[in-house]
C-alpha cells in the first residue's frame, strides 16, 4: 500500500489515483497542482466527506475532491456564499434589520431578517444594486474561529437576540463558534465560502415570504427572502426562463383546472380531497402498479390507519419521527370492577410495524420466504403549515409501500428484482433522466439503531448488488433511514428539477427490535432481513409531480379521460352514440360531447382539458362509418374507418405492462 513520506500527505483523488502534498498545503494550492482550470473553477474541497474553504489547511490524509459548481456541494457553496452577500446588502441598506438565518434548498437559498416594514419589489431591486457592488469590490472571505462570549462582540451590528440564542447553542454543545468576515461585515456562519465575493457573477433575488424563527408561529415573524446564483449569465436566463414554465406547470394551478384534486380548509391543511378525474387517475397508477406486484409474488394486506403508541416506540418511529407526527390520542376507559385504564394511539407514521405484526401473525419457515407484503397505506405526519405545498408536503398521504422479508442468502437477488421494479415504474412513466444515490448512514449520528456490523453488511449488500446491475451511483453518508441503508432514484423532469422518487432500503434493525424469526433448513431459527420499497413513494406527491413534469398532458393511458367523441351536429348523435359505446367495449375512458355547440367550440374544450384523442363525426364520417381523428401532439389526422380507428385508440391508451 502506497503511504505519504514524512511531513507529506497522501490524498486519494475520485479516481483511486493519489498524490502528495506537503503538510499544511491549502485546498486552493492542491487544486493548482492539479491544473489552473481546476483551480481557476474551484469553490471549495472535501476531505473524507466534510467540506471546507479552499484557503483551509489539509491537515490529514484521506479522500479528497476539488468541488466546482458542477457538484451539488459546490453550488450549495456558492449559493451560500451569495446569501451573505445578500445580507450584508440588507444590513447595509436597512440597518434597523435584524438578520436571523438561512439555509440553502435544491437550487435556492433564503435568509431571514426580522424588519420593520416588509421589503417590496422597490427595495429588492436597490438590494441587488448593492450585492452587485459587493462583489465588484472582490473581497475576501475570512473564517474566523474563537470562543463564545468574543464571537457576540465581533458580530457588530449583525448581533441581536437570533445570534445570540444560536451562538449559547453552540457554547452549551462545547461547539468551536464560526463566523466570517467579508470586508467590515461579519456573520455568525458554519461555512465554507467561495474565497471571494468576486467569484460571484450572476444572481437573482426570486422572491420573498413571510416566516417564524424555528418555523414557530408563537416566535417572531420574519421576512424571507429567496435567491438564486450562477457562475454566468446565461445559465442564470436559463434557469429563470424555467421558473417561468415552471409557473405554467403549477401542478396546484392544472390540478384544479383538470378537477383531479381541491383542498378544504374545513378538511384540514395538507389533507387532499382527490376529485372524480383525479381518484381515475390514481386508481390507474393503483391498478399499474398491482398487476405488476403479481407477477413479482406479491400479496396484499389492509392495515388500519391508528395503532398503539406502544407499536411505534418499539419500532423507533415514535422518537424519531416525534416532533414532525400528530399528538397521541389518549384514551381512558372506565370499568365499575377496577379504576380507570389509559392506552394511548398514535396515526400511523410508517406501515412497517403492521406488516410485520403481519409476518409475526404465524410461524415462518425458509420455504415461505421470500414473504412479500404490499400496501396501498395511508399514512400522517403533522407537517407545520409553512411547509405545506399542494399534492408534494401533505399531512397525509397515501405509500405504495411494500415489506420482504428474506433470508440472508435470498437479500441480494431480492434486492436485485426490487431495483427492476423501480426502473420499470421510472420508464413507463418516461422518466429517464435519473440519478442513483445510495444513503449510507453517518458514522457520526448517534439516530441510527443496530450496530456498526449490521450496518457494513446491509451497505456492502446494496454496494455488490448496484456493481451486479452496471448501475453509476454516488455514496452520500447521512442519507440512510434511521433502521437502514438505502437506494434512493432522483429524477430530473423536463425543468431539470430533481425529485426524490423510488426508494429501496435494507433493514437489519427493525427485525432484531420485533425479535422476529424463521426456521432454517436446521430447524433452528434464524433472524430474517426486511426490504422495505416504494416506487412511488406517496401517490400524491407523485401524481403531483407527473401534473407538472408532462404539464397535465399525461400519456394516453394515463389521462382520466383518454378520447372525446365529438359529433358536429345533432342528427348524427346516434352514429356518435355507437361509436362511444364501441370505445367503451374496449375499455377506452371515454366521454360523448352532447352539448349543442359548434364543432370548433368543442375541439378547443377537449384541447383544454387535454383529451389524449378527439373523435369528430359529421354526415360524411355517420356515412362512411368513419371519423376524423385528431391526436393530442399530433394534430388532425384525417377521415379513418372507423374499426382502424377504434385499434389504433386501444392499443395506444393500453397500460404498459
């Protein structure tokens, strides 16, 4: 094994290549030594998973890479970086502004200031003026690092009561506290940054909202604004076009124009309420997805949607998932024999622990594994009310959830088949632009159960089984399921926004805490392994997001209503009649325009309602036995007997199988 000569260290490149470098070298003077181009595009560097300033020493051997902005963590930097320009603008600008925190979100980052009055599109504007002269000024940004009681006193005019709680935070945890200085403005700030506010070049101000301090409606209300940044401008004229069909394809904004879904505030928040078309549609992703479970053995179960509190806390849910669940409902029964008893219930977080209430219902032998259970469950998590958006954060929402329970020798093949299942969904859905990230846990977070060993079997299991299928994949720690490692497939949809779909988790935990077995070709018993899996993840984050990646115009047999037939005048009404009952003897999703309009009125309706096919009848077509065909995409495709057209209209809305 090659090792780092004295007062050298040896770093490991993504490539398994290695180099040298003396002791103390910066980031910035590893990149040089690589190339000017890497190191003219450098934003930042990470040794052995955590991320640091290019002008941070390296300090031990270990892993290493030069982030750009082509790297998630290195536009995460950037937009970062941005932000605190920001701030110090608003600062600068609005010196009564008191500035709390912020945080960065897929290709966004916020901060919030408590002000005296809200800052209007006027004030956004005379804030970018002056980002804009921040970084034409090219100053450097510098890492400062000292003990609590000077970090208050350094922050200047950025001190107030939000600093302060977070900095005695720190101190209270034992925590070295962080802040950067960018010329005379200084901020409480974790970091890394870009080396300069020169190295930003292109920014947007997107928006701004209204927000709490810990996402707490008792605590202050505060003013979020919302940005953007780009090394150039024309990405950034590229993303904000986006944004704008974005905008188009507001899945809230199509999904009421198509009636798939509504929400009620006497329902509740985050509670959808799935209308005629849209409970068709779901039922056809439902009916997709069943007839495929068959053929991969699965079996089907109904759980309730409540349990004993109990439940949750022996499998780990409860505690973990505490802060985002409803509050137990605790109920008191009275008997005449003997005082009072309570048993409190919570609403299901998870589906796991009925399943394997329902693997543990009877003895199991190794010839019934694999034993593979699928739920179309419900489930609920009280999410805080800012956080609330349409179909995609809802309080409750329905898992196309799945648990196997397997042998350790059948793992990897099951694995293997769950992984199909996901890129069957992917493709038939015309998702092909995806990533694949496998979640593996931080060894340095104690909210992980099991041991250590448990964990290195359960990832080396999704490793050999990811190297089998030829699959690119990316290892991210932190990423894992507090019971087990995990395959996660992130989609890119027509915006070029990514989605966390698919997921495929490996479970050696949940097993051991329900003490769970099987009788093994021994006749002793043997702990099985779970496989939990969801294509979809939750229905209604999904068919939101199919709303807005194909923008309501679904597949042909997707679409709730998959043709129209359209008759020109009312006397040929009885030639329409037998032509939408033929449609219907196919199994087509068909609906027959009675109203007495014109033709051109009709066409454009189905057009709006983005009927798949349009099927006009008039004289000629009742004559002929034909129809004139029109094809969403595709335009008027003429006069077509009618038998051809009916073919044509079956095979193309047919399910993908």
């Amino acid at each position: 094994m090659e090792t780092a000569s004295q007062d050298k260290l040896l770093l490991t490149l993504p490539d398994g290549s290695t180099r040298e470098v003396e002791a103390g070298a910066t980031g910035l003077d590893f990149a040089q030594s690589i190339g000017k181009k890497l190191a003219k595009d450098a934003i930042a560097f990470e040794l052995d998973g955590k991320v640091y300033d290019l002008s941070s020493p390296i300090d031990h051997s270990g892993k290493v890479r030069i982030l750009t902005f082509a790297d998630p963590e290195g536009r995460a930097v950037y937009r970062h970086s941005t932000g605190h320009i920001m701030a110090q603008a608003v600062m600068d600008l609005f010196p009564g502004a008191k500035p709390a925190a912020g945080d960065w979100v897929d290709e966004r980052y916020f901060y919030d200031f408590q002000v005296e009055e809200s800052l209007g599109a006027e004030e956004i504007e005379k804030i970018e003026k002056r980002m804009q002269e921040i970084c034409a000024s090219n100053v450097n940004f510098e890492r400062i690092e000292l003990p609590a009681s000077e970090a208050l006193d350094i922050l200047g005019d950025t001190r107030n009561l939000f600093k302060e709680e977070m900095i005695n935070a720190l101190d209270a945890q034992g925590e070295t506290i962080s802040c950067y200085r960018q010329g005379d403005w200084v901020d409480l700030c974790l970091g890394p940054h870009v080396p300069s506010t020169g190295r930003i070049r292109s920014f947007k101000i997107l928006f701004t909202a209204g927000a709490y301090w810990h996402g707490d409606e008792n605590q202050p209300q505060l003013q979020r604004l919302y940005l953007t940044s780009f090394p150039d401008k024309k990405e950034l004229k590229d993303y904000l076009a986006r944004i704008e069909e974005a905008k188009k394809r507001d899945h809230r904004k199509i999904g009421q124009q198509l009636e798939l879904f509504t929400t009620s505030q006497d329902v509740g928040q985050g509670l959808i309420l799935w209308m005629p078309k849209g409970a068709t549609l779901r039922y056809t992703l439902e009916t997709f997805l069943r007839n495929k479970l068959l053929e991969y053995g699965y079996q089907s179960v109904y759980t309730p949607h409540i349990g004993k509190l109990e439940l949750y806390k022996t499998s780990g849910h409860f505690p973990y998932y505490k802060e985002s669940q409803f509050p137990p409902i605790h109920m008191c029964e009275h008997d005449e024999e003997q005082e009072g008893s309570e048993e409190a219930y919570l609403l299901k977080p998870m589906n796991c622990p009925h399943h394997i209430k329902i693997y543990d219902t009877t003895p199991k032998s190794f010839r019934d594994l694999p034993y593979r259970l699928a739920e179309f469950g419900t489930v609920y998590r009280y999410e805080k009310s800012g956080e609330l958006s349409g179909m995609t954060r809802v309080r409750g929402f329905t898992q196309d959830d799945a648990h196997i329970f397997v042998a350790p020798e059948q793992l990897e093949d099951e694995l293997e088949k769950t992984v199909e299942l996901v890129l069957f969904v992917l493709k038939s859905l015309e998702f092909t632009d995806f990533r694949v990230r496998f979640g593996k846990r931080d060894p340095d977070n104690d909210k992980y159960g099991g041991s250590p060993e448990l964990w290195d079997q359960a990832e080396a299991n999704i490793r050999n089984v990811l190297t089998k299928m030829n699959m690119d994949f990316t290892e991210e720690a932190g990423e894992a399921a507090f019971y087990g490692p995990k395959i996660d497939f992130v989609v890119r949809d027509c915006l070029q926004r990514e989605w966390q779909l698919g997921t495929v988790q490996v479970d050696y935990v949940l097993p051991e805490r329900f003490d769970l077995s099987y009788t093994g070709t021994d006749g002793e018993p043997h702990r099985p392994i779970m496989i939990h899996r969801a294509p979809f993840g939750s229905f209604e984050r999904f068919v939101g997001i199919l709303i807005e990646h194909f923008a309501g115009n679904f597949p042909a047999w997707l679409a709730p209503v998959q043709a129209r037939v359209l008759p020109v005048v009312d006397e040929v009404l009885p030639y329409a009649e037998e032509v939408y009952t033929q449609l219907k003897e196919k199994g087509i999703r068909v609906e027959l325009d009675r109203r007495n309009e014109k033709i051109g009125y009709k066409i454009r309706t189905a057009e709006v309602e983005k009927v798949p096919f349009m099927l006009i009848v008039g004289k000629r077509e009742a004559e002929d036995r034909s129809v004139s065909l029109r094809v969403k995409s595709q335009g008027d495709l003429g006069s077509i007997p009618l038998d051809e057209t009916l073919n044509r209209v079956a095979e193309e809305a047919s399910c993908p199988t």
